[in-house]
C-alpha cells in the first residue's frame, strides 16, 4: 500500500499531525456502527482544517484515481462511513465549528463536523435550537446531512432536509459551490441542496451547512402511557395527530424494548406492578408549549384521547424521569447490540399502515424462523426493528420479504439510517430500475469515476 508521491502530496496539502497512514490509524476511524461494518485500512484518514484543503485532496483523489470515503463521527448504522482499502478518509472532526448564527432570520452556518451536542451549547443562550434529534448527540450535522437524519422530533419538526437551506460543497475535481441561501424558500432552478442531502456522500463532499433552527419551547412534558397490546397503541396515532396537540416526539415501544432500555439505565418510571403485567406496549409523547396554561390544557386532552383508546394509564413524568427514559430510548440500538441482535432496521411506512406492517412482520418472522422486537418514531411510520436471526442466508431472505411487505405497504426501505452497504443489496433489487438509472445517471455528472464514497448505495460493484 505504500505509495511515496501520494504521502507526499497529501503532506503537502495537510500538516503531519493532521494525517494517519496505513497501520497506524486509530481502530475507531475505520468502521462506522454498522452491526456488520467491515475494518480496513484505507491509505490514509486525513483531518482537513477548511474548505481550501478539502478541495486540494479531492483533487489529489481524482489525478490518483483514489476513493474518498467522507466521515462525521462514524455513528452511522448502515456501513456508510466504511473506508475503502488503499483510499483516502476524509474526517471532518476538525472542521466543527459554528461559523454565523443570525437570530433575527433564525440561521446558523456550521461546519460539518460539529456535532449535535455542540451546536446545542452554541445555541443555548440563544433562544433558538436545531430541532432534529436522531438521538445520538455526538453526530455530526455533516453525517446528518448525507443521511438525511430523522429521529424522534421529526413527528413535529421533520428531518434533516427540512432545516437544511444552503450547502458549500466541494465537488470531486476540488471545485467549490455553494447551493442555496439563507432563505426561507426558492423557486429559483434545481434545488441542488436537497439532492445532496441524503445522498451518502456519494455526490460531493459537505464543507458548509446553512440551517434554519427553531425557538426553544419553555414548557415541556413527557408522557408515559402504556397499553394492553401494541394494536392499540399504532391505532391511537393518528386520533393523536388529527386532534392538533402536535407532539414533539410521539414513539412506541413494544414491551421487551421498553424493559431492556429501563433496565440498561436503572430506570424506575413508577409503573403499578399491575400495569406493568398487563402493559404489551407503551408511546412516549412529549409535549412542548409556550405557556404552562396551554400544557394543562393539552396534557389533559391528551389524557382523554388515549383513555378512549383504551390505555392501561398515563402518566405525567417528572422532569428528570422524563428526560431520562428519553435519554434511554435513544440509546436502545445499543441495548439491541449488547444483546446479540444481528440486525437493525428501520423501515418506514404511511403512518396508517404500520399497525398492518408491524402484524405481518410478526407472522413472517415466526415463519422464518426470525425474533423480532421494536421501538420507533410510530408518528412518522418509522419503524425501528431489532432482528436475532444469525443464519445469514436465512436472514437475508427473512429481510428481502421485510423489505417487500414495507414497500408494498407504500413504504421505503430505510427512513433514516441510509442505504450504504448493509441495504444496498435489497435496494438495488426492489427500486424501480427506471428510479436507479436516473439516479445513475445523475452520480455520473457528479462523480464520473466513481471515486466518491464508491461501492456503496447506487455501486455494486464488488469491493476491490
């Protein structure tokens, strides 16, 4: 692997302090969370301190022919972030700073390395916050914005593209272009943004972000309500969307989920013995007000929706328990790996149709043989599964009939964690081939050589 003139060069570009060459990377820097990541040794993982040397190692890459794999924080869940074996890491952690906020517009310029927990304590005395919440705070708003992050607040807020205005992108020969504005709206030719976003870094690499953030809400509430089954539960759903309460995080947890991640975090909510036996499923619904008056008010119709819904009870936690059991639920990927899950998924489907989707997966888990059991952002019909089935040839199978029933549902294969190498395979088999051409078609004017973040997504080729 070794290659003098590309070292050179890359020096050349980068302080020595800045890069790591083959065998002398950290461990963390070559795989991504993925359950199924794959650990290589790129060339190199190079820390870029702005966009002019960004720019420079994307040319380096295209005059070597090199594959540029771009990294935020490595939290990614879909092998997005896996470097390829002699290519070129590009981390983003020391480009992770807030650039500009405008309070007055509601604007924020960020690098994309900064993360979500410190754009929040950028924004702290602000008045303003950045209202998508994937969950993991050490994200980055880079890795965010390439897989079109959601998370629990998007029942109310939206994903990533709903907040991203503008993007400085650096394309694959170091050519630099900036994409939107900060404006509330355009109709001003291709949206170039939105395109980028969510694109797995397969289509430029992300040096700016323009953000529109929100007002911070003073009051907040986090409601417990378990239910006798999980129908139930997916059923209320929409009575709670159409009454105009307008959660801010609206997820269930079937009974299983929501004992490991209390249990991971010592977490005692103060559910009757009685309740707690009869409870098949729970929703976590927060509510976020500008008054405690309208709280009341809307905590009490809250309570009367879900009463008629046949709920086993609600609660109304405490600040600091509410906080916790949302902390715990973030961290319920990590409970799923601890316990051996062998795959992680997050279909999405009409918010209507997930009480279908969720009884057909458990008939089609009991025939392949496959343990299933879940949380997700119920809102938004994102479902999150955790999969413990460790034949590969019997999971894969199992997944494929997954990926079918979400799609016939009307659904998508992936909501929020991304398509990168876990998914690609049934992707690339059940999207339309006319929808994977265009898309071809447009990677190719962007990345001819296929050098960007290659084998991956839209890329089946196999990996060299």
């Amino acid at each position: 692997m070794e290659n003098p003139t590309l070292r050179s060069e890359i020096l050349a570009i980068v302080d020595a302090d800045a890069v790591t060459f083959a065998d002398h990377h950290h461990p963390d820097d070559l795989h991504d969370e993925s359950l199924h990541a794959l650990s290589v040794e790129p060339f190199a993982v190079v820390r870029p301190s702005n966009t002019h040397q960004v720019s420079e190692l994307a040319k380096l890459a295209s005059r070597h022919g090199v594959a540029l794999t771009p990294r935020g924080s490595g939290t990614g869940l879909s092998g997005a972030a896996t470097p390829v074996a002699g290519g070129l890491v590009i981390s983003f952690s020391r480009m992770n700073r807030l650039l500009e906020l405008d309070v007055n517009d509601h604007v924020a310029v960020v690098q994309p390395g900064i993360t979500l927990r410190e754009l929040n304590e950028e924004l702290a005395s602000s008045g303003l916050r950045y209202p998508v919440y994937p969950g993991e705070l050490s994200g980055s708003l880079g890795g965010n914005v390439n897989t079109n992050a959601g998370g629990m607040r998007a029942v109310r807020h939206g994903v990533t593209r709903q907040h991203v205005l503008g993007l400085e992108l650096v394309l694959i020969d170091g050519t630099v272009v900036r994409t939107g504005a900060k404006v509330m709206k355009s109709s001003s030719g291709y949206d170039l943004t939105q395109l980028v976003v969510g694109s797995e870094g397969t289509l430029a690499l992300v040096t700016e972000v323009t953000l529109r953030l929100s007002p911070q809400m003073a009051y907040a509430a986090t409601v417990l309500v378990p239910f006798r089954d999980l129908d139930n539960v997916t059923r209320v759903v929409p009575h709670l969307i159409a009454s105009g309460l307008e959660p801010s995080i609206l997820e269930y947890l079937d009974v299983l989920t929501m004992s490991a991640i209390t249990s991971a975090a010592s977490l005692e909510l103060g559910v009757a013995k009685d309740v707690a036996a009869a409870a098949a499923a729970y929703l976590i619904i927060m509510l976020e007000t500008r008054s405690s008056e309208q709280l009341d008010h809307d905590l009490e119709a809250l309570a009367e929706i879900v009463e008629k819904a046949e709920a086993l009870e609600v609660y109304v936690l405490a600040p600091g328990a509410g906080f916790r059991l949302i902390e715990a639920r973030e961290r319920a990927f990590w409970v799923a790996k601890a316990a051996g899950a062998n795959e992680i998924i997050d279909i999405v489907v009409p918010r209507s149709s997930v009480p279908t989707f969720l009884e057909r997966a458990s008939e089609i888990a009991v025939r392949h043989g496959a343990f299933i059991s879940g949380c997700g952002h119920v809102g938004d019909g994102n479902v999150h599964l955790s999969v413990y089935l460790p034949d590969d040839e019997k999971r894969r199978a199992f997944l494929h009939e997954l990926f079918s029933l979400g799609i016939d549902l009307g659904g998508l294969i992936s909501g929020e964690h991304g398509i990168g190498r876990d998914k690609q395979a049934p992707f690339l088999a059940l999207t339309d081939p006319t929808l994977l051409a265009i898309q071809r078609q447009i990677k190719a004017i962007f990345d001819p050589e296929q050098l960007l973040n290659p084998y991956r997504l839209l890329d089946d080729r196999p990996l060299p």
